[in-house]
C-alpha cells in the first residue's frame, strides 16, 4: 500500500472495520480492538494514525510493530492470524497496518484476572461482548437451521416486542417471569434462527425483530 492509498483510507475515519492508534502506548487495551474487528466483520488497525485521521506516523515503527506482535501473540486466544504492512513517510516516521478477517475462530478473547473477555465492533466503538454475545459468536461460526417450539414464552416476547420494538434480557425475563439462564438461551436461539437482532452495547445489550 502506497503513503496515499493510506491516507484515503484514513480520510474514510473510523468505523465499523477502522480504527486508528497513534502509538503502541497501551498493548493490552489495543488488542482488544483487533479482537473486537475479528469477531465482527473483519477489518484494519492504522498504527500511527491520529483518532482525527492524521497520518502523522510514529518514529521507529518497527519496534511500535515490535510491542503489537508480541501482545497480539501473548495476550488474545485462539490465535488471531493477521496480515501486517509498515508505510514509510519519511526517514524516521511511519504507519502500520494490522488486517485481520472475520474469524472462524470467533469469539476471540483475553483473559483477565482468570476471566475471558471478548469485545465486538458496535460502529466506531469497541464493547465487551455479554454472554449472550459471546454465545451468538459461537455458534454462529456454522449456520445451521435452528429449530425451536414457538410457545408461551416466544408469544410473550413478541407481544412486548410489538409494544416497545426493542427488549432487553431483563425485560424479557420480568415479563415472561423465567430464570435468567433460560431467559438468555431463548433469545439466543432466536437470533441464531434469524428471528431477533442483537444490538451489543457497553451497559446491556437490546434486541429487535430482525427485518
């Protein structure tokens, strides 16, 4: 990729699969953008890059490259494969590209104090994954016809659904009075089925009737 091409793509600013990082200050938190683009659609972390879309680059890129290699090798499970490219802007300055794709591997995760965390792309915005995200990840890595009885509770929901267009996992569980553990497996199962969406968000997910 050329210096201009780079600079094209940064004009687009961050996005669903973009996002820029000046500098490798913080490893451990960048990684979580590259698990957060695999788990979605795939995409391309710009390093030295400001969150404006400057291309002003970073001097020694190569050991900013250094400091990334090592984190995403150490710190995110399963292994994340990515494709690397370095752009030089003049002799001491440059930009690095990290391309990963939407994973079959998914969800990728870190694992902090003895938890695994995962994250997913919500537009410009990372966010940790919930459970029933992280559920919808792994099973959606093998679509399948899902089967499902359409009974008391699924009538319940559709009816809130048809009041308020969108739920959450404790509405749903206040109205139709279920223990949280079945509350989640069913509406899991229906975006599996393509009945509902899920809209990830940083406090609690919410989900739709699927269009």
């Amino acid at each position: 990729m050329t210096l201009q091409e780079v600079k094209i793509l940064a004009s687009q600013g961050e996005g669903l699969t973009l996002e820029f990082k000046k500098k490798a200050a913080f490893p451990d938190k960048i990684v979580r953008e590259l698990i957060a683009l695999a788990n979605t659609e795939g995409g391309v972390l710009l390093l030295g890059v400001d969150d404006d879309g400057t291309v002003s680059g970073q001097r020694y890129i190569e050991e900013e490259v250094f400091v990334m290699q090592k984190a995403i090798k150490e710190l995110i499970f399963p292994a994340l494969p990515y494709e690397l490219e370095t752009v030089k802007i003049n002799e001491k300055k440059g930009v690095a590209l990290f391309k990963v794709f939407k994973s079959q591997e998914r969800p990728h995760y870190i694992l902090s104090q003895n938890r695994k965390r995962a994250f997913v792309r919500v537009a410009d915005r990372t966010v940790q994954a919930s459970k029933e995200v992280w559920e919808i990840l792994r099973k959606g890595r093998n679509p399948r016809d899902i089967v499902f009885t359409y009974g008391q509770k699924e009538e319940i929901l559709m009816k809130l659904l048809e009041e308020s267009e969108k739920i959450t996992l404790q509405d749903f569980m206040k109205a139709a009075k279920l223990p949280k553990f079945l509350a989640s497996k069913t509406l899991v199962r229906l975006v599996l089925a393509n009945v509902l969406k899920v809209h990830p968000q940083e406090n609690e997910d919410f989900f739709t009737l699927k269009n």
